[in-house]
C-alpha cells in the first residue's frame, strides 16, 4: 500500500528555514505571507501499513520535537 | 587508557578526535560497521555529517551495528563522549536528553567560544580550575539545543548542564545557553564545540586536552 507521512516542526519550535522563506517572499513582491513552516514529507510504499505508526515515531519524525501525520494513499486515486 | 573513536561514513572529524585522545592515551578508530569496541575504556562519538545528515542529523548513525555496542557500553557504565554531531547521535539514540535543531541564526557558524564549567565534578571536567573558561571552537548549522521546560529544570537541577556558553556568543540560539548536558548516571556526555580542536597551542588553545583528560583521570581512577 502507498502512504504518505507528513513531517512538521512541533507548534511553538523555532523553525530557521520556514523563516527564512518568509523574509524572502516580500522581495519577490509577495506581500501577506505570515506563519511559513516547513518540514517534510515521506512517500512510502508498505506492506503492512500498522508499522507506520512505530516507523514514524523511531525513524521519520523526532517526536520530541516534530509532529508527524500519516496519510493512506487510496490506490484507486492514482 | 584505550579511546575508541567511531567513524561513520560522513564523519570528518574522527582524526582529530583520535589525536586528540591520543595525547592522553591510546586511540584507535571503529568502524561504523562493526559490533567489536575492541576492548576499549572510552568511546568518542566524533563529529561530521555522519550518513550525510539524512533525515535529521544523527537520525540513522544511531541505527548503525557499532551503536548497538555503544548503548550496551553506555548502559553498563561505560564513558561515552558526543562531539557535535556525536552529540546528535547521542541524542538521536536516547542516551542523551534533548535535540540539536537547526541553528537560530540560520547560518553554519564557525566561531571560537568561550565556555562555562557549570560542573567540575563529572567525568568530562575534572581537570578544569574552579572558574576556568575554556576557548573551543564551533562549527555547525544545527546546534540549538532544545528540552521541554521541565526537562531544562530537571537537568539544572541534577547537575548535567556540564557547559554553557558566554550568552554574548550562543549564536546557536541553544535554550539556556547550554553548550553540553551529561546523562543521569553521569557517564554519557555530549557538546557541540570541538574539544579535539583545541589541544594544539599552534592553533590558539589548548583547552579541549581538559575534556579528555578528565576522561582519563576518571578511567584511571575507576580502575586504581
């Protein structure tokens, strides 16, 4: 089964890039952009897709500082 | 004294750390690979870019075979030295608390700093004077040093901030200018500045020779 595992810095972790991205909009002309955060995402193909859980927590994400989301990939979507 | 100095593939700063170590004792270099630590009394994790910092900085170094070997050493009292990305892994693998996050200054800095001795009874300080500073260079674009709030006081409260940086220089942005933490027992301990790279008065310092001989003092102590 195809999954997708969303990877963001936890609310209130400073993220550097995230903000470095939104000092940079304004001199591209894109004004109003507030609150950029990055992080990253994992496409995954995967047998048994109850792992994900434990694969997201030891490996993918930090949980002490990240969050992270799991998404199944519906296979007729594709 | 026998120091082992792991070498990851990416790792760039274990030759250093071997001369450094070598200055007080024997060192040798292990292998990513290998489960054997070769009998030795102390390990370095060394600093670098170990797997190329996929993922997070030290997130897949701490999966590698020698690992396994080191968190059986570490748990059976053995002392366990992280620099810089050596501090990552070591955090990555649960032997320290906290998390190295990309620097707040956004930039990879290389600065000498002047740090504090918070503690001079471990390990890893015994060999500083009482309110001796010691000047060691950082290099690193992810050294901010984060815990909850409740993990900062518990730390301060159980003496394993080791080092802090002059808060003039955290230019890392590390929360309470920590610049190294120690675990509970005392025998795991990691920094982001370069101790190896300050043992040589040619290039400016010789401070870091402290670190590592209070390794040795410990060893020799524990074996007297």
């Amino acid at each position: 089964m195809r999954a997708r595992v969303l990877v963001r810095p936890k609310e209130g972790i400073l993220d550097p890039q995230g903000e470095a991205v939104e000092r940079a909009l304004p001199a591209l002309g894109f004004g109003g952009v507030s609150e950029v955060r990055i992080g990253r995402m994992v496409e995954l193909e995967i047998d048994d897709p109850s792992q994900l859980e434990e694969i997201s927590g030891k490996l993918l994400a930090n949980p002490l500082v990240e969050d992270f989301e799991i998404e199944l990939l519906d296979p007729a979507a594709q | 004294m026998k120091f082992g100095v792991l070498r990851f593939p990416g790792s760039c700063d274990e030759v250093d750390a071997q001369l450094a170590a070598s200055k007080v004792g024997e060192a040798v270099l292990l292998w990513h690979g290998d489960r054997d630590l070769q009998d030795v009394d102390a390990v370095i994790v060394p600093g670098g870019f170990s797997y190329g910092d996929y993922l997070r900085a030290g997130a897949i170094a701490r999966f590698s075979p020698v690992m396994e070997s080191v968190v059986r050493f570490a748990s059976g009292g053995g002392l366990v030295l992280g620099i810089c990305n050596g501090f990552q892994v070591l955090c990555e693998a649960g032997l320290l608390p906290g998390a190295l996050l990309p620097n707040a200054n956004r930039r990879f800095t290389f600065r000498q700093v002047s740090l504090e001795v918070v503690e001079r009874g471990t390990s890893f300080t015994s060999q500083c004077e009482e309110g001796e500073r010691l000047s060691i260079p950082a290099k690193h674009g992810s050294g901010r040093y984060y815990a909850d709030e409740a993990t900062l006081d518990a730390l301060e409260a159980n003496g394993q901030v080791v080092l802090r940086y002059d808060p003039a220089e955290n230019f890392n942005g590390s929360l309470r200018d920590i610049a190294g933490v120690r675990n509970e027992a005392g025998n795991v301990f990691g920094l982001m500045p370069h101790p190896e790279h300050a043992v040589d008065a040619l290039t400016g310092s010789t401070d870091g020779l402290r670190i590592f001989e209070s390794m040795r003092a410990a060893v020799e102590g524990a074996y007297a």
